[in-house]
C-alpha cells in the first residue's frame, strides 16, 4: 500500500483523476524494471545500502520520466516492492546485550577508550570490543551491536514482479490510496458481476455496509472511514483491500466521496473504463482481518456441546428484503434437523451506531413475518458498549474476541417458542 506522500491525483471539475502510468510508455517500463533490478542486486545486503540507492535511483531514473514528479513514481514502485521483500536479523545475537556489555566494560575503565593506542597504553576501543568478542564468540561486536535497527536488517528474499504487473499494481495502488479519505463509497453491480465473491470481500475486510436490491443487480453503499467512530487508518486499509476485489468481476460503477487537499472531491470509476488490474486471483489471497472471527465459531460450533439438533450451514447468499429495500449477507444458517426451522446468523465487522439501529430494526421487522435473524457484533470494533446496547435494544449478541457458540444457542432458544418460516 502506497502512502500519503505517495499519491498523485489531479482535481478536474471536482472530480478525482488518480495518476496512472502506461505499460506502452518505454520509459515507464525501463524504470519499473532497473526498480525491480535494484531490489533484486541487493538480496542478501542491508536495508540501509538498499535505501540509499533507491534515493540515488530517484534522482537519476525519476527526471526520464517526469521532470517534476518523477522521484515521486520510483519512491512508490520501490515502496510496492517493500511488499514483496522479506527482511531477516543480521546476527542471532541479541543486539541490546551486546550493547550492554559493550558500555558497561566502556563505563568501569579509569579513562574513557581512546580511539588510537597512546603513549601511557590507556585502554582503547579495541581492547574493549576485543574482550566482548571473547566473551560471545562473535568475531566482529561492533557491526552486530545495532543489529536491531531497521537499517541493518538484511534482504533476505525478494519476489520480482515483471515490469507491467508493478505498473498495474501502481494504477490500483493510487485509487486504493485516496480510498484511505474516503467518507462513503457507493458500488453499483450488474446483475452480470459475482456479487457473492464482491461479498465474500466485504465480510472478509468486516465493512461496514449497506445493500440495496437494485432492477439489475445490487447497490453495496460502504462507509469510508472518515465516517466511522475511530481506528480510520485500519479502516481505510480494509476498505482499500476490496478494490482489487471488486476488479475480478464485472459490470460495476464506482462512486466515493473523498477528502482532498482540504476539499470534498469525488472519485468515479467503472468497469468498462478503469483499465485497472488487479493483483487478487481469488478470495484465497486474503486473510480474514477480523482476527478470523468466523473461522473461530465455525470451529467451536462443531466442538461445542449441547447444540442438541441445530446445525451450522453455509448461508445460501444474498436475502432480499423487498419490503424494506434492503438485503441481508448472512455469514452462516443454523438449521434444526428434526423440524427444519432456520436462523440465519451475521457477524458483523466494524459497525457503526447508525448501522446496528438498522440491523435491529431488520432484525424486528422479519420476526413479524416468520423469519429469525441473529446479528453478532464484537465490542472492540465499534463505539463503546453502552452505545451498543442503547443503539440494538437488546437484539445484537455482543462479543469481545470470539464469537462463543453457547450465547448464539441462547438467543436462539430465547425466540424458539415463536413460529417462524424459512427465508
């Protein structure tokens, strides 16, 4: 992910044009090359000679490209490539021990080190590190003393792209980066686009959302996270991880109402002009950033005694609301086995207060017309629990950490005696 510092967009007529590079451009290709060449001739060497000939990179490759801002596009190629490194301790030695002992041997000499020997043979900076080498079997303590900082680690590995697919990932990594001031976006998807797979991201990033059924396909309307109660950099960070998401299906629109340099701009997009790639090939290339809420109660139900005769099925998808113009994407269905009643149960990721007030209200409305829908929501990841309370009236199971099968059991047989359809 691109930084602040990294991003590029021009305002036209209030509308955002994030920049872009061209794969055709010959100068673009040479430079995202020699990048990817740089990282890949400093495998096995330390971060701070990597960075230093980066900045020297910048300052010969990024005038080619573009006289103003060209050292701006090398620093973002190489900061996308930082996403493909891995980075190893130079010493199995523990660096603050070895400064320890280091300035301690320093600190008990009647006289400070002297760098050089001297006349009256004062002790010297190599007689000190020559007793700790002694000491730790290390042959040189000096270069392994601060071996913790961030500028000594090594290249350990280094996964080298091809020179289009950094370009592509350039392209997507500018929209994603204004995403970040985001105060709500708004996805309009075709009845042709997999809005299932669209879904399985937005629970994965655990979204705040809202669905409405449209003629032809669905509106999916996301706060951005300048419109929830805290933690808007993790936030922003989910909400841009669905972008490349979104690229692996089509029809789709996009709309978001971002901050800009002190102003309200938006930003559009569709399926048809993007010319975005994105670097998902499916909804195995995400980990769950809820901490892997879902997985966790898949698995204490299926260890969990006394669930008697429910069972936890996957839910069938998207359960429209017609009455309501809305839609619900359960996570799971529990199902009696003996008398094929159903709850469809949603676990929600961040929420907002607005948010659960709707889900109550839905939760309400459907036990009018038979249906039983159960909606979890943890604690850590919303407004204070006060709030919560006040705001679902008693219709949301709060959790902390994990989602425990036993309190879902108990709102189940809180409303068993109710009659209630399948939806």
């Amino acid at each position: 992910m691109l930084r602040g510092e990294h991003v590029m967009a021009r305002l036209y007529r209030g509308r955002l044009q994030p920049h872009r590079l061209s794969a055709s451009d010959e100068r673009t290709t040479e430079t995202a090359e020699a990048v990817c060449r740089l990282y890949e001739d400093h495998v096995g060497r330390p971060r701070r000679e990597l960075e230093e000939a980066v900045s020297a990179a910048e300052e010969e490759l990024g005038p080619r490209l573009d006289p103003r801002r060209g050292f701006k596009v090398v620093r973002a190629l190489a900061k996308l490539l930082e996403e493909r490194s891995e980075w190893s301790e130079p010493t199995v030695s523990d660096p603050y021990t070895l400064r320890t002992r280091i300035f301690e041997l320093a600190a008990a000499l009647p006289e400070p080190p002297a760098t050089e020997p001297g006349l009256l043979g004062s002790p010297t900076r190599d007689d000190v590190l020559s007793q700790v080498a002694r000491e730790t079997g290390l042959e040189d303590p000096a270069s392994a003393m601060f071996a913790d900082r961030q500028g000594a680690q090594l290249l350990a590995g280094f996964d080298r792209p091809a020179p289009e697919e950094l370009i592509d990932r350039y392209n997507v990594a500018q929209v994603q980066a204004l995403l970040y001031s985001a105060s709500a976006l708004t996805v309009d998807l075709g009845a042709q686009a997999d809005a299932r797979l669209v879904f399985h991201y937005v629970k994965l990033l655990g979204l705040v959302y809202r669905l409405e059924p449209l003629d032809d396909g669905y509106r999916l309307t996301l706060d951005g996270p300048l419109s929830i109660f805290g933690g808007t950099r993790k936030y922003g960070l989910k909400l841009a991880k669905l972008l490349p998401g979104l690229l692996l299906t089509s029809p789709w629109s996009l709309s978001a109402d971002v901050a800009w340099k002190g102003r309200q701009a938006e930003l559009a997009l569709n399926s048809e002009k993007s010319g975005l790639r994105g670097h998902y090939r499916g909804p195995q290339d995400l980990e769950p950033d809820d901490g892997g809420v879902r997985e966790a109660f898949e698995k204490a139900w299926e260890r969990a005694k006394g669930t008697g005769e429910w069972e936890l099925e996957e839910a069938p998808g998207i359960i429209p609301f017609p009455e309501r113009r809305t839609a619900l994407v359960p996570d799971f269905t529990i199902r009696d086995a003996e008398t094929g009643k159903t709850a469809h149960l949603e676990i929600l990721g961040f929420w907002t207060e607005t948010q659960l007030i709707e889900r109550a209200a839905m939760i309400r409305a459907a036990r009018v017309k038979g249906h039983r829908l159960l909606v979890a929501a943890s604690d850590r990841l919303g407004p204070s629990r006060e709030t919560l309370e006040e705001a679902a009236g008693g219709e949301v199971i709060l959790f902390k950490n994990r989602l425990d099968p036993r309190d879902v059991l108990a709102a189940l047989q809180e409303t068993d005696g109710q009659s209630f359809a399948d939806t």
